[in-house]
C-alpha cells in the first residue's frame, strides 16, 4: 500500500516530523541513503525549543539527565577573560527548559525509539535519486531501480538534498568561512563543566564545549591559511591541540572523532513546489554559531506536521501547507542573517572589525540587556506566528498574549501547585509535569483544551473553521483560572 508521505532522511528533522505524522495515524515512510544510523556528534544538542519540541511528541525521555546544562559562556581576548555570559539565568527569566549539550547521534537515538514505538521504522540503505511528479501523487526513483509513490514527499536530506535539486527548487547563498576544524577529544582542561569557552587572538580562534562523557571536550577553531583541503586527523588535533595548550594549559589525551566543514548561508527559494516540500538543512544552512540549525529544523517539522495531517486527512485545502513557509521561511531568514552576522563578527579578517570585537562588542556581552536579547534569540521561545497567515496581521492589536504567541498557561484543574507556566507535558493523558513545564501557543482553532473534572486538559481536535479567529485572539480567554475552552495550535499540545 502506498504511503501518504515519504521522508527522505533520517536526520532530526525528518525524524520528528516522521513522529508527528505517525501519531496523527498518517502512512509515512522514511528513507535514508546511508547503511546506517551515524555515530558522531555534529550538532551540540538542543536549545531550549528543541526540549520542548521532543518532549511535546514523547522523545525527550532521559535526554535532560544525560546532557549537560550550559550556564555560562565565557570569552577571553589575548589571554584575559573579558565576558561571562549566565545564560542559565537569562533562560530562567523566558519560563522554558534548559538548553543541554549532547551528542546528536544520541538525540536521534531517541526520536528513533520514540518512531518505533509508534509502529514507524526507517529505511536504511534506500538512497532517493530522482522524483517523477503526477497531477495527484509523487513518485521517487531510488538508486536502486525501485519506484515509491505518495501524496506527498519532503525533503529533509541535508544541504546537498536530492528531493530540492529534483525539484527544481533554487538554493542561493555564499560561503563564509572556507574551512572549520573540528575535533572531539578526551582532554584535561582546567574550566568548568557547565561553560563554553572561547580564545579570541588577533585571527585565530578556539572554542571548547563540554559533551557528556568523562573529559570529553569538542574544541573548534577555523583553518589557518594553506591548512589544505582535505588535513589528515593528526593535523587537526594537533592544531588544535596547541591551540588548548597556549590558551588554558589543557592536553589532549585521546580523540574521539575528527572533522573540518566549510560555513555557507544558503537559502531555499520557497519551502514547496506542488506536492514537495523542504525542512531543515535541505531548506537552510547557516554558521553553526548560536547551535541553532538543528532546533529550528525540528521547528520546522513540528509545524508542517499538524498541517500535512490534516490536509492528508482531508480536514484542510492544500493551500494550508503555504502557511507553513509563510510562518518558518521568515525565522529561518532571520536566522541566516543572524548567525552570519554574528560570524563576521567574530571571525573577521580585517583588523579595524577585531578591534571592534575585542574593545566594544565582547565587553557589552556583560551587560545585562544584551545577556537577555541573547538568550531570547538562541533559545527559540521568541519565536511567534502573530504576523503569519494564521495570526492577527492586519487585525486590530489588543493587549496581552495574541494569536501565534507563545503562552504559558495554567488550566483550572491543575493543582495550584503547578500552575505557574505549565502545561502538560503529556496532554493525551492530562497529567502535568512538574519537572518540564511547558507552553502552549495561542492560534487559529484547530484544537481546544477542554478542562473537567476526570481529564484536567482534553485536545479535540475541530477543524479550521469550528472556531473563529476572535475566540483565539480574545484576552479573556487566557484569565489564569478560567474554565472557558482555550484554543491553540496542535504543534504545542
């Protein structure tokens, strides 16, 4: 029987759209090129929006106990501290979870459990290599001569994604940083285990972040000039490893994984073409500064998940999935431009920027304003839909929590102990969590949470049109205390 949706890779991204979908009882396939699930860390794990992204589709599990908490980044300039961000007590002040540094390999791990528990599997192996488009279905050809066809097709295969390419889909962008070496290694270093920390000297720059394990460090640093194309592993560590030793006095003392990789912004000309679509890395790539590619290709899925459902399900026009590149192309814009800038920023080769970065831009990273805009950034509990299709554009503005914004909300029949920014973080079974406390965002009725006596927070699921914009946009309804139905988007049950 044939798929409602193929998802091509197996990467974060397509891994908790696959979730989603499979909850909401839609056929998906997932299929991945590679012989099997990678091993390396690549991403540095998940900001405060991707803990509650995987903990709102049951995957986050034991995550927060094996990943480390970030409390502070600290900054050195020619060998003297001169910033300590505390973006631990930034994060407090936002209501959401703590950001963790881990492997990627182990967060994949977990939305792979989690897939299977929900009767999904992935497809190793199965490398797509072109689409073939019909007026009511896509056909993708794999390598191997084989043909599978479904409504739908995303494309969440990385930067070099064949769904894109095949579907004509154009990816402007320029490189940033010819080259970054990389490097996960047991080393003795004399700073603390709940900080990042970078070396700042004239061009060159070390950055070192804590990963779960006895003294396992990820250290970074660009490629100097004519390091090559293609360094040998020995190469890396040993650059960066004299790096360690001038800056904190550390020593590498065994390696885990080596790697270089180049820093491009690119962005994809749109997130569809008929009955394609893109997410993460396939629709942007960007300066891993600020980690947050990962977090917002989960983003990215969790949005297009409950839209594709309900299309697939016939409960909405396919003109419901233009909502979703209206509502993430724009954060995702946002966030090429941002961490680009901040790149520039911090690894420029012109000496009047360096001074600049050094004299001003490090020093004002102690302030607390600029602390507090940076936190709310990389976290990603800022993000808001208002001014999207399915908010109050061009609506009179009225006080308060408005239609895409992210609410922290306390339904009457939760215990008064536990209604401080909380919601359940499982709202199939009512029960409230008082370790994760987590939002909902307000938005068009697609869903409502109806409070009661036996089940303290029930989804029913509505329809597009079963309740008005007015009844999602009204303050009232958002009264801490009121038993009136509150509407809000599925994505954040």
């Amino acid at each position: 029987m044939d798929p409602d949706v193929i998802i091509v890779g197996a990467g974060p991204t397509g891994l908790t759209l696959a979730c989603w979908l499979q909850a909401a009882g839609v056929g998906v396939r997932v299929l991945d090129g590679a012989a099997g699930p990678a091993l390396t860390s690549r991403a540095l794990g998940l900001q405060p929006r991707g803990v509650e992204v995987l903990d709102r589709i049951g995957a986050l599990g034991n995550l927060p106990d094996r990943g480390l908490p970030i409390n502070r980044v600290v900054v050195s300039v020619e060998g003297t501290e001169l910033a300590s961000l505390r973006v631990g007590q930034a994060m407090q002040r936002l209501h959401g979870p703590a950001g963790l540094l881990m492997s990627q390999a182990d967060i994949e791990a977990a939305l792979r459990d989690r897939l299977a528990t929900l009767g999904g599997t992935v497809e190793w192996g199965r490398r797509v290599s072109g689409l073939e488009a019909r007026s009511d279905a896509m056909t993708a050809q794999l390598d191997d001569g084989t043909a599978i066809r479904a409504s739908w097709i995303v494309g969440a295969d990385g930067a070099h994604s064949i769904v894109r390419k095949s579907a004509g889909i154009g990816f402007p962008g320029v490189p940033l940083i010819e080259r970054f070496l990389l490097a996960d290694v047991h080393a003795d270093i004399n700073r603390p285990r709940d900080a990042t920390s970078a070396w700042l000297r004239g061009t060159k720059i070390l950055a070192a972040f804590p990963l779960p394990g006895a003294d396992l460090w990820r250290l970074m640093a660009p490629a100097p000039p004519g390091f090559g194309d293609d360094p040998a592993g020995d190469d890396i560590v040993e650059y960066l490893g004299a790096g360690l030793a001038a800056e904190a006095g550390g020593t590498i003392r065994s390696i885990e994984w080596t790697s270089t990789f180049r820093i491009q912004r690119r962005l994809a000309d749109t997130y569809r073409r008929g009955r394609v679509l893109l997410a993460g890395d396939a629709a942007h790539i960007h300066s891993p500064f600020g980690r947050q590619g990962m977090n917002t290709g989960m983003g990215e899925a969790e949005n297009l998940a409950w839209k594709l459902a309900l299309v697939v399900g016939g409960r909405a026009d396919e003109t419901a999935l233009d909502t979703y590149e209206a509502e993430r192309r724009p954060i995702a814009k946002n966030v090429v431009a941002t961490t680009s800038g901040v790149t520039e920023i911090v690894v420029s080769g012109c000496r009047a920027a360096r001074l600049l970065r050094d004299r001003l831009v490090v020093p004002l990273m102690n302030r607390e304003w600029l602390q507090r805009l940076i936190a709310e950034k990389a976290s990603q509990l800022q993000v808001s839909y208002r001014r999207g299709p399915l908010g109050v554009r061009g609506r009179r503005r009225v006080r308060g929590p408005q239609a895409g914004d992210r609410a922290l909300i306390a339904p009457a029949a939760v215990p008064t102990e536990r209604r401080r920014g909380c919601m359940p973080s499982s709202a199939r079974s009512g029960r409230c969590s008082a370790r994760t406390r987590l939002p909902i965002r307000l938005g068009l009725g697609l869903a409502t949470w109806s409070p009661s006596a036996t089940t303290p927070v029930t989804p029913h699921w509505c329809g597009p049109t079963a309740i008005s914009r007015g009844a999602a946009t009204t303050p009232a309804r958002y009264k801490r205390g009121s038993t009136a139905p509150l509407v809000g988007r599925p994505e954040f049950w």
